[in-house]
C-alpha cells in the first residue's frame, strides 16, 4: 500500500498511531514526507520505524522488484 502525504502539513498522534498500525499489518509505503511532519516523524522515532520514499513510483518500483519472490518483502 502506497499513501501519498505530499499535501499533508499537519500530524499528531492521531495520524501516526494509524499509521504505525497499518504498518504493522500491511506493507505501508510512505511518500512525500516534508515540513513539517519530517521533524515529528525524526522527533518520536517512527521515521526509522515507517518505509519512506522519495516518490510513488520509487515505492511502486520495489514492489515490482519482489514480485514473484515469495509472499514477504524486505
């Protein structure tokens, strides 16, 4: 699953804690993280947690890397 937040400009725990949760039960791509949810992420340590990509098509292209490689991906 890839969810786009370019256009987002405002995160609390209200975002992140379902986005912690789909985490654990999805592969979550994260694209267009910028300021100032970067400094929340980098803040509570969930940047390191959550797979962020610079573009949907770089989060797309890793998907496509692993498809037919068995049912989990890196």
């Amino acid at each position: 699953m890839v969810l786009d937040i370019i256009g987002v400009t405002f995160g609390d725990s209200t975002f992140l804690n379902p986005l912690i949760r789909t985490h654990q039960q999805a592969d979550l791509r994260i694209v267009g993280l910028c300021a100032p949810l970067d400094c929340l992420f980098e803040l509570v340590g969930v940047g390191a947690v959550l797979r962020l990509f610079p573009s949907v098509e770089d989060a797309r292209a890793l998907r496509q890397q692993w498809a037919g490689h068995g049912p989990t991906m890196p």
